[in-house]
C-alpha cells in the first residue's frame, strides 16, 4: 500500500456515509428555513424606547396690560393734542392702554329691596378716544405706534366709534390699516349698523367699498343696515344700501320690513317729506305694504298712528289694505281715531277720507267722540253713515270745547237721528257698491268736479 493513504474497513466506511446524509439533511433544513422567511410577513417594528424627557422650557406670562383712569390723559386724545399726545406716547404701554372711567349709578338691589349706589367702570382706548372725534392726526400717529386697530375694549372698536360720529376720514385710514368692516360691536352691531345719522353717509360708503356685507343683521334683534336707515329716514342711505342690493323684504325678529320700520319712524310731521322719499324708494324696490310683523302691525296702522297723509296716500296706491286687523283688533282707522287729539293741525280728515275711499268700513259712533278736536274729520265720519247716529257723547264735551265748534256741533245734534237727503243716499249706495275700488273708479268718471268730491267725501261743512 501507499504510504500517502490509509486502509478504511466497513465500519469507516458506513461512519463516513452517515456523517455526509446528516450533512445534506442539514443544508436542506437550512434552505428550507430561508424560503420561509422570503415568504413570510415581515414582523411589526419592536417599539422605540421612550425619549429620555426633556426638560421643561420656562414660560414668562405677557406683563399686564397697562390701565389709565387719569382725566387729563383722556381728555389730550379727545381732544386731539398732538403736544400731549407725544408727551402720552413717550410710554410705549400707552399705545394700547385701558382707558378707564368710573361712573356711580343708582341701581336696584332686591336682596336689600331698595336702590344703591354703584361704582361701574367703562373702558375704552386711546384710539377709541381719538377716533369718536374725528382728530385724525391723533389716529395716525396711534397706528404708526402699533395700536390695534381691531382692538374692542368697551365693546366698540375704532371703527364703531368713527362711524357714530361720521368721521369719514378717519374710517377711511383705520380700513386701510386693516380694521375689520364687519367686526360685531359687544350689542351684536356692526359699523354699518352705527351708521346712523346724515353726516355718515361717506362712512357707509366706505364700509360697503372696504367689503361690509349690506344684510348684515344685529345679532339679537336681526335688524339689517337697511332697517336701521329706513327707521331713521335717512334717504341717502336707503339708497345706498338698495344700490348694493339691500334686501328690502328682509325681516327683523319682530317680523317687520325695512318699510315697517321708515312708516313708523315718521312721528314728526316736520320730517315727513324725507320719510315718504325713502318710503317710495323702498316701494319702488319691491316692498310689499301689506305685510305685517308678529303682531299684525302694517305699514298703513304705523302711518296712521303718526297722522302722515302723504304716506298714506301712497301705501294706498300701493296696495296696502284700509281695512286690515292687527292682532289687538285695531284697523288703520282706529289708529288714527287714537291720534286725532294729539294732530289736530295735520288734516287729519284727508286720512280718514282716503281710508275711507278705499274700504275702510265706517267706525262705530262711539268712537267718535276722539274727533271732536277735529269738526272736519268729524264730518268726514258722518257723512259715511246712511244717517247721523245718535249724538249722547256730545253731552259729555266740555263747555269750551263746545263754544269754539258751536256752529258745526249744533247741525250735528239737529241732524241726529233725522232721514239723510236722497242724494246722500245715493252716495252712501253708490260707495258701497264700489268698495275698496272706489276712488279709482270714481277718479275715472267724466263727471264734473265739484259731483267727485261730493261722492268722495270732500269737506263742505254740510250734513245732508
């Protein structure tokens, strides 16, 4: 044999055969495991240990905001004293300082049952201040100096404040520092809410320019611009506001339309001529007169409760119903009835005339007892009866009141309870035929004038 090999017997043999099987049983095991990890979903993620925690990073509070009840600072933005207003600003917490004034006020304790005196404290701003009185050169420099300009201590912003005073110069500037036009003031108004008086009519202008919503409603009373303007007669700014497509049928929580609001706004008959401007634009802008609030309050009760023929007349025109019932029961006519003592110089008559041409129904005879300050609505009133009721409320006048009508009062009582001639008969069938349509259709006759007044109940101080 060889020296380089070595003899194997049956027994290496077999050992060495063994080992190489248990060789390749293992190498095929670890394949095997290889294709199973290949197909298998990987594992989640074995979650990161919590990060060591860091420490807590000292926060400081905003120093507090400085606070000034002192007179003479209010009064130098007020009144706009620039010399002050430098000498003021030297602090700069000043910018943005509560201005604060104490007021005392009676009121009403029911735990003690009786009225006491209370300390309330009212705060505003030195750019409130400045702006409420239009001193623009004070408003400037406040906003150089970083004021806010949306700031609203009180309740109010600057640009609440400027337009109540109409300062257009001033909304002008505070818009263009980026005052919010449709900021809500602490009652839920906005600025063009506040913009209520002549003077302010560029400052709505401005607002609805600088991107105010026109229907923008109160936030209680739901009130629109349009309602506000309309209710104060402000016939520049109803104007506006339908131009921008106000919403003229828009109601308030009462139910009322902008036209409910300018018909019962007209209490002074030395304002009526503006209020029947912004009336009839209103009309002319599809307002309807005949619709009524909660209460069944129209347009036509409102004119008539302030004795404002014109306005009258022209809801008649437009519709309105002479006839309607509020929820009281009160119809237009009874309204005016009510006022008559209170208008006895504002023709009174012609009201209750027009009412009458178009369907009003003629008032129960003890009412008229309110008319006898007025002779000539008192006749209107007879003259719609088909004969002169009895006149027991004429026992209860007072003698002075007697004397000044004596003439007129003394045909009422002969005439009382006597047959109306056949011509009045006529006319008294002749209305009621006609109804609600009878002064357009009497109107249209060609008949001579003076027969058109006499069916109309025109005033010739004759009970026939």
């Amino acid at each position: 044999m060889s020296k380089d090999t070595f003899p194997f017997s049956s027994t290496s043999l077999r050992s060495l055969r063994l080992e190489q099987e248990y060789q390749e049983w293992q190498d095929a095991r670890r394949a095997l495991a290889q294709r199973r990890a290949l197909t298998r979903a990987p594992l989640p993620r074995a979650p990161r240990p919590p990060p060591r925690q860091q420490r807590l990073q000292e926060v400081r509070a905003p120093p507090p905001q400085a606070r000034c009840r002192d007179t003479a600072i209010h009064n130098t933005f007020m009144f706009g004293d620039m010399k002050g207003v430098y000498a003021v600003l030297k602090d700069p917490a000043m910018v943005n300082a509560l201005m604060e004034t104490v007021h005392e006020e009676m009121v009403w304790a029911p735990e003690m049952g009786m009225w006491t005196l209370s300390s309330k404290v009212k705060q505003t701003s030195a750019l409130r201040l400045a702006a409420s009185r239009g001193h623009i050169g004070c408003v400037e420099e406040l906003l150089f100096r970083g004021a806010e300009v949306n700031a609203d201590p009180g309740g109010k912003t600057a640009l609440h404040d400027a337009c109540i005073g109409g300062h257009a110069a001033c909304v002008r500037l505070l818009l263009s520092h980026g005052a919010d036009p449709e900021l809500l003031a602490a009652d839920g108004s906005a600025p063009l809410h506040f913009c209520t008086s002549a003077q302010s009519f560029q400052c709505a202008e401005l607002l609805l320019e600088g991107g105010a919503e026109v229907n923008v409603r109160m936030r209680e009373s739901r009130l629109t611009p349009l309602h506000v303007a309309a209710r104060r007669g402000l016939e520049e700014h109803v104007e506006l506001f339908l131009s921008h497509r106000a919403d003229v049928l828009a109601t308030n929580q009462e139910g009322e339309t902008p036209l409910n609001a300018a018909c019962s706004g007209a209490e002074r008959p030395s304002e009526s001529s503006r209020y029947l401007h912004a009336i009839q634009m209103l009309l002319d802008a599809g307002a309807d007169p005949r619709t009524a609030g909660r209460k069944q309050h129209t347009p036509l009760h409102n004119a008539c409760a302030n004795c404002c023929s014109r306005i009258v007349n022209v809801l008649l025109q437009h519709g309105a119903k002479a006839d309607v019932v509020n929820c009281a029961g009160y119809t237009p006519m009874d309204c005016l009835l009510q006022v008559v003592e209170d208008y006895p110089d504002q023709q009174p008559e012609t009201i209750a005339r027009s009412l009458l041409n178009h369907g009003a129904k003629p008032v129960s005879p003890k009412m008229l007892k309110q008319c006898v300050l007025s002779p000539a609505t008192l006749e209107v009133m007879l003259n719609s009866y088909t004969s002169v009721p009895p006149c027991e409320w004429m026992d209860s006048l007072s003698a002075e009141i007697y004397e000044e009508h004596r003439p007129f009062f003394k045909l009422v009582r002969e005439r009382s309870v006597q047959p109306r001639s056949l011509q009045h008969l006529c006319r008294c069938a002749l209305r009621l035929h006609l109804g609600a349509q009878c002064y357009s259709a009497v109107s249209k006759l060609d008949i001579p004038s003076t027969v058109r007044d006499y069916l109309l109940l025109y005033n010739d101080g004759r009970l026939k």
